[in-house]
C-alpha cells in the first residue's frame, strides 16, 4: 500500500466517508471543501497519522497548506518519514 492510499485509508476512516473515500485522489481539497473535516477532526487525523506511521508531528508543523489537499497531506506525512 502506498503512503497516498494509507493516508486515504486513515481519512476515510476518521471522517466515516464509507464509499465517498473511494473517490478521493491526489487533487482532492480536504481543508474548507469537506464538511467533516473540522478542527476536531484534524486531531483527530494528527493522532492516527502519527500511530499509524510511527512519526511524531508537533503543532507548530502543521497549518493550513498541510491539509490542503490529500496530496499536500501525503507530502507531508512523506516528508516526516524521511526525516524520522
């Protein structure tokens, strides 16, 4: 499984998109373009991202442009691999 579909997995998961999940890509807006995706969720995601991927992310990493798209989100969950 690729990150991007891990990261999918895990949004699809805390939000409870159940068959939507199925159509998100890349290019997906997340953050103003979901419904579900409020500041609780994005704790929410934070928390399961940083289970899931064993990675520690700190708030003052995290803003707007992170969860921008599914893509930006991707990037940015790469990126901590990287560096962890």
């Amino acid at each position: 499984m690729t990150t991007l579909d891990s990261v999918k997995a895990i949004i699809g998961d805390v939000l409870q998109l159940g068959p939507r999940q199925d159509i998100l890509t890349a290019e997906t807006p997340l953050l103003g373009n979901m419904p579900e995706l409020d500041s609780m969720a994005v704790v929410a995601l934070i928390a399961t991202i940083e289970e899931k991927f064993g990675i520690l992310i700190d708030d003052d990493e995290v803003d707007a442009s992170t969860f921008a798209t599914l893509g930006t989100l991707t990037a940015f969950v790469e990126q901590k691999l990287q560096t962890a």
